[in-house]
C-alpha cells in the first residue's frame, strides 16, 4: 500500500466517510521530491478548504509514514490516470505534471483520467459555504470557457480566457435550464432567451435591471454559454463595468488607447455588467458611448445590465441615458413566495438532496431579499448536514441560520401596525394618537400597542410616544391587559393572530 493510500485511509477514519467523500476524496497525488509531496485539488474553491481545514492532518500522517516527507502542498490539478490509486511515492515531477481543468456549461468537471471519471456529487466545494459562514456560495475557479478573445489572431479561432484576458470567467451553473422562471422574471428571461437564439440583431441593447441577488448576472452568463455553444464564430466580452473602468485607465496610462478600442470595438456581443458603477466617472462614460455607438452602427450586439432603469441612473450623462433605454428594457422585479419555493426545489433537485416540504416552505417564506442570500441558506443547511450528519429539519434549520433568520425577518413599524389595527377594526388612524376613551377607539389603541411591544423593538416609552405622547406605564397597562383578553376572548385572540400574520407576511 502507497503511502498516499495509508494517509487516506487516516484521513476516513478521522474526519468520517461524509466530510472525507466530499473533500478528500477527489484529491490526488501528484508528485513526493525533494521532501515535498504535491497533492491535485480540482478546482480552488477546494483547494482553499482543504489547505485550511486538512493540511496539518496530511502533513502529520505523511511525515509518520515517511519521515522524508517534509512538507505538503496542495494545488488545482487534474492528476494523470492512476495517479490517485497507483502513484509511487517516489514519482517523478514530469510523470504526473500538473494539467488545467476544464468545465463545461453544465458545471460538471471534464474527465481528465483515462479510465471513466469518478462521479462525486454535485455538491461540492464549488457550490457552497464553509457551515457557519454567511459568504455567498464559492464559485468555481475562473477556467477556460471557449470564447475567443477579441486580440485572437483570426476571427474564427477560439481562445482561453485568463485572468488577464479581456472577458471575465463565467460560471457554469448559470445557464438557461438552471434559471427557475417565475413571473417576476419571465420577461427578462424571455427577452435573453430570444437575444441568445437570434442570429441577427432583435434589439440592441438589452437592458436588465433590477435589485440585488434576483438574477441579472445569471441571465448574462446564460446568454454567454448558449451562444458560445450555438454559435462559437461569434466573439463575446463579458465584464463589470468595473473592470472596464480599470483597463480604460490603463490604456491611457500605457498611452495605449487604440488597441483599447480595437479589441472592444471588433467583437460582436459585448456584455457590461452592473454599468452603475461607471456613475460620475465621464471619462468612462464617454469612452463606452462612443464604443457603444461604434458597435450599434456595425449591428453588434450589446447587454448591460444595473440596478436601476436607464431614467433612473444617477450621475450618467444624458446621451449614455438615452442610448441605454433606446433598445429593450426589461426588468426583473422582486422574487415571490412561489417562486422563492420554485428555485429552492430546483436547487435541492440539481444537488441530489432531499429537503422535507416543510423546510423549503420555511426557507421560502423566511428568506425575502434575494436569490443569492436564499441559496446561500440552502448551502448552509445542506453542508451543515453532510459534514456533522446531522437531518434536515426545521429545528435544525432554526439552529444552523439562527443569525441569517434574524437578519431577514421584516422590521415591522409602529405606523405599519397603527394603520394595520385601523383598517381592521375600522377606525382612523388620527384615532391611535386622540384622547378618546370609547371603547371602540380605546380597545384597538391597546391591541395596536401589544404588537407593537411583541413586533418592534421599541421601548415602552418610544411606544407611548407614537401613540400621542402617553405614558410608557400606559403602554404597558395595555399590553397586560390585551395579553388577558387574548386568553379569555376568543374573538380577540382570532383579531390578533390574524393582524400579526399580515404584519410579518
């Protein structure tokens, strides 16, 4: 037995089958010279987790078995065939050299063995958090996604993107059929979705806005990947507005602005993500509107998105407003229960994790903001899970988004619950804050003030005060004594369930 399969089999043992299948195991060896033994990660997100959470372990187990082993590293490598199984720990640097790893659309890892590829789940480091962060998911390493870069020599080659190439990296969960369409967001997909599949210009340009986490960036890529897949002749640039603030200045430091030009003028999709960022910067904003009418006149395709409408971005000159809203605007609104619900199935569904309905139905409803911070709780709970084997439950959902779960619930305010109480029990709001004592003024002021004790975190005389100005011993004579009546009056009870159910939906 290699000594690489010896500190394995420690490794299991140790940390237990769950955490060791899904972090350990696809790592492989690569080269042990000179004292170092190298170890292939598949992607960096793994790479990171392992190196912070198993390398002293690695380290401790290999200088047991070989005490020339000095030190471990690991590194993002595909490992050649039998490398993992078979390796020597004498084996050379040039035998086992460490190769790129490719991804594909789907987000499946190309094999790199000779042999079939080991099929580890779906959900690994590269889709979700280490348990008790509230990071977003990792995403993959930036790998070679196909697309030609507009300095490649010849129109029809097809290039690699590195880090320093002109378009950003693009995930490959974000395509077409991993987009869960809902009706805050059926446009907009329709609208990508028609822009990815024409092979003329339908509309030029696409705008999508929207808030936070709601999908915009995951209809870029999607639009990206299908085209590249459909249509790999066409160039595309994907990249932050940022990003083409930051090689525009470079250009004019490096007195090198007309092969700046040259490459965004010459490609036929350019994708601008968040263009808000260029707001008050005219030099960008003047460079991009001229390279946005130099790619309207030769009938390219341009994609921006932000997260305000054209009319509504601040510090964009009027002529750059203008053109942004000159084609199709499509706005992607804030996601509803039922889609909320929709995207967690799907999720659960891709990862091969069964989730009781009851907790998604909980996540859903729980979990407003976004999209992102929804799937960000999902990976908590599923990882949280995996690696202490613990079931999925709504008391441990509870336990493990204790801190995400008090962040999203709703601040509640005591005008909200006034004009609330009001409309129930059909009075004025004006009524809330009068001296009237009859009891169909008074008994709706004492409810409106128990919630606002249970829903708010106000003080009793912060409360008084809301409620013209009276005493904090007021307010709380009132909520004693809707606390008796919610007991011993069944009618009330109901009134009182029901309003705060409308206030915290």
């Amino acid at each position: 037995m290699t000594t690489w399969k010896i500190v394995r089999e420690k490794l299991r043992s140790e940390f237990g089958a769950t955490a060791y299948r899904y972090w350990l195991d696809p790592v492989a060896l690569i080269t042990v010279e000179a004292g170092v033994a190298r170890l292939g990660a598949p992607n960096r997100a793994m790479r990171d987790w392992v190196s912070q959470h198993y390398l002293d372990r690695i380290q401790a187990f290999w200088h047991a078995e070989d005490p020339n082993v000095h030190f471990v590293e690991v590194v993002v490598a595909a490992p050649d065939s039998g490398s993992d199984s078979s390796a020597s720990s004498s084996a050379s640097a040039s035998s086992a050299a460490p190769r790129p790893v490719s991804t594909n659309p789907e987000g499946s890892r190309a094999p790199s063995y000779n042999e079939p590829a080991k099929q580890h789940p779906r959900y690994t480091a590269e889709n979700y958090d280490a348990p008790g962060s509230r990071k977003a998911p990792c995403h993959p390493a930036p790998v070679s996604n196909g697309f030609q870069s507009a300095s490649s020599a010849g129109r029809g080659a097809i290039g690699s993107m590195s880090d320093d190439g002109i378009s950003a990296a693009l995930d490959p969960r974000y395509t077409f059929d991993n987009f869960v369409i809902g009706k805050p967001n059926e446009f907009a997909y329709a609208a990508a979705r028609r822009l990815a599949e024409a092979e003329s210009v339908p509309f030029n340009p696409l705008f999508l806005y929207g808030g936070v986490g709601l999908g915009k960036t995951h209809l870029m890529h999607a639009i990206a990947w299908h085209i590249r897949r459909t249509q790999p002749h066409r160039t595309v640039i994907y990249l932050s507005a940022e990003k083409f603030m930051y090689r525009f200045i470079r250009a004019l430091r490096d007195k090198n602005t007309v092969d700046f030009k040259d490459q965004f003028r010459s490609v036929d999709v350019l994708m601008v993500d968040d263009v808000q960022f260029i707001s008050g910067k005219d030099s960008t904003q003047e460079e991009f509107f001229h390279t946005f009418n130099a790619l309207v006149d030769q009938g390219r395709q341009i994609i921006v998105s932000a997260d305000k409408s054209p009319s509504d971005l601040e510090d964009i000159e009027e002529r750059l407003r203008s053109r942004l809203g000159s084609g199709l605007v499509a706005d992607i609104h804030a996601t509803t229960y039922e889609l909320r619900l929709g995207i967690l199935e799907s999720k659960a569904e891709r990862q091969r994790v069964e989730l009781p309905q009851r907790v998604m139905e909980f996540l859903a409803h729980k979990i407003t903001a976004n999209v992102r911070e929804l799937e960000g709780a999902l990976n908590r709970v599923i990882a949280h899970s995996q690696l202490v084997g613990r079931e999925i439950g709504l008391e441990m959902v509870q336990d493990v988004l204790h801190d995400v779960l008090r962040a999203s619930e709703r601040r509640v305010t005591i005008e909200e619950i006034q004009k609330r109480v009001a409309e129930h029990f059909n009075i004025k709001v004006s009524d809330m804050h009068s001296a009237r004592r009859a009891r169909a003024v008074a008994r709706p002021r004492q409810v409106a003030m128990y919630l606002s004790k249970q829903l708010t975190t106000h003080s009793l005389p912060e409360i008084g005060r809301k409620f013209g100005g009276r005493d904090h011993t007021t307010v709380m004579h009132a909520v004693r004594k809707v606390e008796e009546l919610h007991k011993a009056d069944p009618s009330l009870s109901e009134d009182i369930d029901l309003l705060r159910r409308m206030l915290e939906s």
